[in-house]
C-alpha cells in the first residue's frame, strides 16, 4: 500500500485523520506521515500489518452490509 492508495483508503470510509488513527490503533501524527509518505526528510513506509488493518476493515464493513 502506498501513500496515496492509503489516503483514498482513509477518505472512502469517510475517516478524518484522527478517526482513522483511532480505529488503527495509531498517532494522528503517522496518519500524516504515512500519507506525506515522509517524516521531515526521511521516507515512511506503510507497514503490512497497517495494509492488513485497512484490508480487515473493509472486509468487516462489507460483511455489515450482507447481514
């Protein structure tokens, strides 16, 4: 998952910054690093576990819509 396939990730659910840092379980802060894809002058990867994370999510959001 790269920045930008994470931030479209956060704004499909309709999550602010914080509310996706809540429900990941992460600082507001990472929200943005990860999304900038930088912390001042260093690169920030998205983890897998956090790709995992959003990937559950949707899928748990799905299921919702089923029943």
């Amino acid at each position: 998952m790269n920045k930008e396939q994470f931030k479209k990730w956060r704004k499909k659910h309709n999550f602010s910054q914080s509310e996706a840092a809540i429900t990941l379980g992460l600082k507001r802060r990472m929200i943005q690093y990860y999304e900038k894809g930088k912390k001042g002058e260093k690169d920030v990867k998205i983890p897998k576990y956090i790709k995992l994370a959003c990937e559950a999510i949707d899928l748990k959001k799905k299921l919702k819509k089923m029943i």
